[in-house]
C-alpha cells in the first residue's frame, strides 16, 4: 500500500494537493470558474483560463468582496479577484474507498447572509467527513452586491449582468464537480449539496433551479433563510446602493463603482437601517441581499416552487433547524434589541405575522421577558417554521424529504447557558469541534465526551445521507418518529416551545407562515 501522490488531473490543467492527515489529501483553491473582474465582472461565469503545469493548490484561494473579518478565515483585500475557487478532501490511499471503488461526493455551500463567509472557515474542514466514506467539495462563490445585486439592464434583451450570480457561481462548481469529480475518487453520480443559513437557501433554490437539474441527487438544508428577493425590491437595493457609492444607477455607473466603494455602500446602508425604526423588517436585521425570483434561474421562493412540484425528480431534501436561531444573532449585535410591549407589537407588525401570533408564543413561554418572545418568534419565522414547511411540501408533492432539529441546551462550566442557536449545529455535523474558532458558536470552553458522541452520530447521518439517502430515521410520511433531535444526555429537559416543535408547529400551522423578503 503506497501513499497517493496528492497530483490530479482536471479539465484545466493539474493541480497538486497535500496531506493534512494520515489518511487525508486536501486540494485547496482549485480555480472552477475565471475570476469574475474586468470585462467579466457582473456577468455569468465564464471558464478558467487552463494551465499546463502543475497547479500548487496547497492554499485557499482568495475569499470575494466583503467586509468581514471572520474567526480563523482569511478576509478579503482589494485586488483579490481569483475567487471562484474550490478545495477538494479525498482519501490519501487509492484503495482508502474500499475496493477502489468510486466514493459519494458532499459538496459544502457557506452561509452568511449573501454577504460575507468563505469556503475556508476552520468550521468547514472536510477531514472528519472524508474519513466517514466521502469526498468533500466545499465552494467560494460571489456574496454582496457582486454576487446579489441587481444590475440594470441598458434595454430590453440585454441579459449580460443576470441577477443571481452568486447561484450561477454556485451552478458553474457544481458542473465542475461532474466533470472532475472522479479524478479525486468520487462519483459524479452520486452528489449530495449541502449548505447553512444562506448556504441552505442557496440548496432550496439549487433545488428547483433548472439550470442544476442533474448535477446532484440530493439535498441537506441546515437553517435555510425565509428570505427572497422581488425583482422590484431588488432594484431598490441597487437604487439605494448607488446613491451610497455617488454613482449612477446604471451599468455602466455600477461597473465604475469598485468592488470596495460597494462593499462599503453596502455596510452604509445596513448602518441606516440599523439606526432607523421606521425602515420596517430591514431595522431588525438588515440584510440586503438574496436570491431574487427573476424568473429565470429562480422562478419563484423554493417553498412556492417546491409546493408546485417544482423540485428535480428523484432528488431528495434533508432539512435541519436549531431550536433557539436568533438568539446567536442577539448575542452577536446584528439583530435589533426589542424589550417592551410597544416594541414587540411593532415587530410582528412589520413583519406581517399572523394575528395572534404573538399571544400563542406567550401561552407557550409564561413569565418569559419580551426580549426572548422577540427572539423566539423571530427565529421560528425566519429560520425554524420556514425549513420544517420546504420539507413538508417537498413530501407533499412526491418528493423524499427527512426532518430534524438541533436541541443541545445546556449550561457550561461557568453557570451559563448554552443555547441551540444559529450555527451551532454545523461543527457537530462537520466534526470539528476540536476548532478554537468554533468555541463560540458551541458555548464555549472544551467540548466534552457527549459533545463528541453527538458531534459522530451527525458525521454519520451525513454521511449515510450522501451515500445512500437514508440519515438513519424515517423520511416525513413514513411510519415512526419523522423528525431527529440532535441532543446529548445531559441536555436541558426541553421547555414546550423547544420540545422538537410540536405546540410552536400547532400555532404556525393556526397561524399561516408569511413569506419574507429582506
């Protein structure tokens, strides 16, 4: 048995990794797509330019416009523009899928509100997964305004700055998965595409994205985003970001704008939206962009289109939400703080909730303060209710769908309480807890044993979910329990509104679910 070299052929010339671990080969920063700048800014992705030696591809590639700074990652400079790239995780052995045979390919799409994130957090390290039987993919792909807003057109027909890039990017890797994936080991029969928050949303749209039919048979959708995008609102965006960089609100004046004065046209208009509590959803937690239903490569919200049967034939949907989302959005100042009376009917009225809705969370959370309905109802509007309904109409109209809800609730060394929020779920489902970056996200201090058992039992749905299509529990409309709580043990005895969803699914299902644009 002879260790792999760590040399791969691709369709654009060869590329050499190298081994992270014992049995680990990791290709980094593989171009998939030319860099999206000069004349090819705005536009659809084009091919990369080709090369004939070999590519060192030891290192991420560069991460696209954003002004974040995030725990571990490399963060973007201005004239960084090689950022369509991916990394690939493969056995270091020939013989390491057993047999030889061909491996089931996980292919990772990163979150942060279409606006900042990397394929190279700390968080996303493909090594735990490429040792439970797969090959990892995990993909940069245009966020902000470069890869969401919406260009005008100069006249009718013109179509060359489509919206949606960051979906075409995201389209463009895929295809590159299909035509290279077997040169690392995997099968490009067998794709599973993944994703959290944003990158779960780009999953649904992926979904019924025509332009995706056929690049992968399945689905997982941590956390996916009530959020969508008209075209008319997308056009204000564009309207509002112009005027913030002093350019016309045209191509032409767009393309005149660099991509740092958008970056930073675009944190002035979330600043003004923030300070403004008559700006409506966008004061709460002002995001800007999303994929926008332009009737093209998105036709319509994945859970319209899903529930017309719009979803490719055959390709199944595993979804999973925590059980207290907003409350990291609280602790990390990107959400608007809401404590009285006033301020709460004030948000379920800019959020168009239900009528009663709010009374409902009441019933469900006695003596509990304002500030955790606020959080409650939020995260369940935005992030739990809207997941658990792509699942249900997925299984509605056909399709196979699996459900499930991350519910670690407990208190750590100190006396405090770690909560099941936004993002917590993904280290588990990576198995990268041993991250230092990711302490925050978990609660804090050193995971222990039952963290590490929980954090293999999610390696191994995964993985069994990439394989075979089957996570380990019945699929919604089977017989036996359809949802999976990721706990441990020693977890918080659930409180009702935490206890897998059954009185908050009741009151949504009373209620009606508002679709939400940002």
């Amino acid at each position: 048995m002879t260790a792999f070299s760590g040399e791969f052929r691709t369709t654009a010339g060869p590329v050499r990794g190298a081994v992270t671990a014992p049995d680990t080969v990791a290709v980094l920063g593989i171009p998939y797509a030319a860099p999206p700048f000069g004349p090819d800014r705005f536009r659809a992705p084009r091919p990369p330019l080709p090369w004939s030696a070999v590519r060192d591809c030891t290192r991420f590639g560069p991460v696209a416009p954003q002004s974040a700074r995030l725990p571990g990652a490399p963060y973007w400079s201005p004239g960084d523009e090689d950022v369509l790239t991916l990394n690939v995780w493969t056995p270091a052995r020939p013989d390491s899928a057993g047999g030889g045979g061909a491996l089931p390919v996980l292919v990772w799409i990163h979150g942060g509100a279409f606006t900042f994130g990397s394929s190279a957090q700390p968080d996303f390290d493909g090594t735990a997964l490429c040792r439970a039987g797969l090959v990892v993919v995990t993909v940069n792909y245009r966020v902000g305004f470069e890869g969401f807003g919406h260009v005008p057109p100069a006249g009718d027909g013109d179509d060359r700055h489509p919206d949606n890039r960051g979906l075409l990017d995201q389209i463009a890797a895929l295809r590159w998965v299909r035509d290279n994936i077997a040169s690392f080991g995997g099968d490009p029969g067998n794709v599973t595409v993944a994703g959290q928050s944003s990158g779960a949303s780009s999953v649904a749209c992926l979904t019924v994205a025509e332009a995706a039919r056929g690049l992968f048979r399945r689905g997982i959708a941590h956390s996916p985003v009530n959020s969508f995008s008209s075209p008319a609102l997308a056009a204000e965006t564009t309207g509002r970001i112009a005027a913030s960089a002093g350019v016309p609100a045209t191509a032409a004046g767009l393309l005149s704008a660099s991509p740092q004065a958008l970056v930073a046209a675009s944190d002035a208009i979330v600043a003004d939206f923030r300070g403004d509590p008559e700006a409506g959803r966008r004061h709460y937690d002002p995001v800007l962009y999303a994929p926008v239903a332009d009737g093209r490569t998105l036709v319509a919200d994945p859970l319209v289109a899903l529930a017309g049967g719009a979803a490719h034939p055959g390709v199944g949907l595993l979804v999973c939400h925590t059980a207290q989302e907003y409350w990291l959005l609280h602790a990390v100042g990107s959400s608007a703080e809401v404590t009285t009376e006033e301020g709460l009917a004030r948000f379920a009225a800019d959020l168009r909730l239900p009528a009663g809705l709010v009374e409902e969370y009441r019933e469900l959370m006695p003596g509990a303060p304002v500030l955790d309905v606020y959080l409650a109802l939020y995260g369940d509007a935005v992030f739990g209710e809207y997941g658990c309904r792509l699942a249900e109409v997925h299984a509605a109209a056909g399709g196979r769908a699996h459900l499930s809800r991350f519910t670690r609730h407990r208190t750590d060394a100190g006396g405090g309480t770690v909560r099941p929020w936004h993002c917590a779920d993904v280290p588990f489902a990576f198995g990268t807890l041993g991250q230092e970056s990711v302490r925050f996200l978990v609660g804090g201090g050193v995971p222990d044993a039952a963290d590490h058992d929980l954090s293999r039992r999610m390696v191994a749905a995964w993985a069994s979910y990439a394989a075979t299509g089957d996570p380990g529990w019945p699929p919604l409309g089977a017989s036996g329990e359809p949802v999976r709580l990721w706990t441990t043990p020693d977890a918080h005895e659930a409180a009702p509104w935490t206890d897998g969803g059954t009185a908050v699914r009741a009151a949504w299902r009373r209620a009606g679910l508002p679709l939400l644009e940002p």
